[in-house]
C-alpha cells in the first residue's frame, strides 16, 4: 500500500469564469478535473474556470499509479 500524494491549491478555491489557479503535487503525475465543463486543468495543474459550479480535481501519481482527490471543491 502507497501513501497518498501530497497535493495542494496554490492558488485561489474560487474562481470567475476565465480567471485560473494552480494545483500542486509533491510527486510527478497528471492533474486530471472530475467535471471538465465547469473547470479544465491542464496535465501539470494549471486550471482555468469555465462555468458556474463545483468541481474537483485529482492527481495520478506516475510512479505508483495511485489516485489521489484534493480535500476541497473549486468554485
């Protein structure tokens, strides 16, 4: 068993539409977003907001293959 990745917002929790944060990781691995219509994030966790809502991201770590999910929604 693998312990979660160290994962993180830099960045503002709540976003307008077009304005952007970052997500951060302790590891190497991909960001990936659970509802893409209302925020996208880029693979090394840049995320722009696209539409009213909440959403949340999780981080794929490359040397383990474990999911680890942020602890909070971006708005």
């Amino acid at each position: 068993v693998y312990p979660n990745a160290d994962v993180f917002i830099s960045g503002p929790t709540n976003l307008c539409i077009g304005y952007q944060t970052i997500l951060g990781s302790s590891s190497l691995g991909i960001w990936n977003s659970t509802r893409p219509a209302v925020a996208t994030t880029t693979s090394n966790g840049l995320v722009t907001g696209n539409a009213p809502g909440k959403v949340s991201f999780y981080f794929t770590e490359n040397s383990t293959g474990c999911v680890t999910y942020l602890p909070a929604d971006i708005i």
